[in-house]
C-alpha cells in the first residue's frame, strides 16, 4: 500500500510537471485575464 501511495504521487507529480511546462491551465475559461503590467503598476507609482 505504501509503495503504491508513493508510486501514484510522482506520477500526479509528474503529470503537473509536465502541464507546467506546456501551459495547460484549467481554470482558463473562468478567470479573468489580467495583464502582467497591470499588477505591477500599482506598486511602481506608490506613495
């Protein structure tokens, strides 16, 4: 039982890896998308 916990966590592990890597998001269709400048600019002109 231990060994195929262990075995189906580096498989979920590497199956997020590789979603990483090509992109894939699964809450795309529901958020909204923000522009990386945007985040940012509000802590460039903070006084």
């Amino acid at each position: 039982m231990f060994k195929t916990n262990i075995m189906i966590g580096l498989l979920m592990l590497a199956l997020f890896s590789h979603a990483q890597y090509q992109g894939w998001n699964l809450f795309e269709s529901t958020a909204s998308p923000v522009p990386r400048h945007a985040g940012g600019l509000g802590r460039t002109y903070h006084k």
